[in-house]
C-alpha cells in the first residue's frame, strides 16, 4: 500500500509504502525509477524498517523542522 510520493526528479520518486513480507508488515523507503515503458520501477536504493521503527524516523526528521 503506498501511503505517500516525494518526487525527486523528473524520472526518479521516492516512494513511502506499507509492505507485507512472509507475514510481516514493513515500512518500505524507496528510490524508484520510470522505465521506458512509462512504468515506475523499484531501485535497490532504499531501507526498509520494522513499523515499531516508525516513531524514531518521525522523530529524527522533525528535527529538521526545527
């Protein structure tokens, strides 16, 4: 389930999702690329977290904020 996209350039997003693997869900943060099919594809650039990880990356990035 993707929950949100931040577009990076005009070929590249970075994409937030909800993933689901061997009956685990993850947050998933990834680099994805428009092939020359028009599709959006993953790259390897990215990180995925435990959900219970979650708070801690909120935390860091609204260090920005500030």
């Amino acid at each position: 389930m993707v929950l949100g996209e931040i577009q990076k350039s005009t070929t590249e997003i970075i994409r937030v999702s909800k993933e689901s693997f061997k009956g685990k869900e993850y947050l998933d943060i990834r680099i994805y690329f428009i092939n020359d099919e028009g599709e959006w594809k993953p790259t390897k650039k990215g990180v995925t977290l435990s959900p219970d990880k979650a708070e801690e990356l909120i935390e860091i990035l609204q260090t920005l904020k500030k």
